[in-house]
C-alpha cells in the first residue's frame, strides 16, 4: 500500500480544547465551574439531587446461582410410568414427558416405593434411590 492508495478516514476527530491557539484563556469551556475543569464529568450514574439507581434498589439477601439445576425424577415416577426390567435414559424420559430437557442433567431421587426392577442408564442417582433400585435388583450405569 502506497500513500496514493489510502482513502480519507471517515471518522471526524476529536476537538482537543485547551491547547492554545485562537479559543483564548477558556477554550470555549466557559468559566469557571466543574464543567471547566479538566478530568471533569459526574459520571454516568450520577442523578443530580435525585436518589441514585443503586441507592433506591433493594438490596436482597442471598444470591441467585449461576448454575442450572438438574432435572428431577423420583422413584414413584419411574415405578409409574415403566415396565419391570425397562432401560431408563435421559432420552427416554424426555420421550416419556417426565422431563422438560435432558441438559444440564437427569437425577433420580429416592422419593416413593419401587417393586419393579429397572436399569438406570446415564443419569445421576442419589444415595437413597440408588438402594432401592439395587435392592429390587436393578442397575446403575453411570458414564
């Protein structure tokens, strides 16, 4: 690229007041005042006498997580909707209807009976659901 090459730049540059020239003693900022001083501005959350956005927020206590809660499935659920020695995923509870999405993940918790035997495949068990499906016989893979 050559100088004969460049094109004129569309971006209109900044007016830097106060550098001498014929603008005088105030470089057209007026006098006196904080709007004249350098490094001057209130800041963007600056309201005047009004009481600050921040200020006028309640402030809550606790915090809301960052991370997604799983999908939960109880033992009653699965003991109603599936046969003695079905394959349970993730997949096929969402087929099912007994979740709305398979990610972030699926849990199994303990809460019901279970009688029938069932193969968990791929989805988080807690400690209590994982007795109950083992002591009817049943497996847990878990990837």
């Amino acid at each position: 690229m050559q100088l004969h090459q460049l094109k004129p730049s569309k971006k209109k540059a900044k007016k830097r007041v106060g550098r001498g020239g014929s603008h005088g003693t105030t470089a057209t900022r007026g006098t006196k005042g904080q709007k004249a001083r350098s490094g001057r501005g209130k800041g963007s959350a600056f309201e005047g006498t009004k009481t600050p956005l921040w200020r006028r927020t309640p402030k809550l206590k606790g915090f809301k997580s960052i991370y997604a809660k799983n999908n939960i499935v109880n033992v009653s659920n699965l003991e109603d909707n599936f046969q003695d020695g079905d394959v349970i995923s993730a997949k096929i509870l969402l087929e099912k209807g007994l979740i709305s999405k398979i990610k972030p993940r699926v849990k199994v918790l303990g809460n019901g009976d279970l009688k029938k035997k069932f193969i968990i495949d791929g989805c988080l068990v807690s400690k209590s659901a994982e007795e109950k499906i083992r002591k009817m016989g049943g497996e847990i893979k878990i990837i």
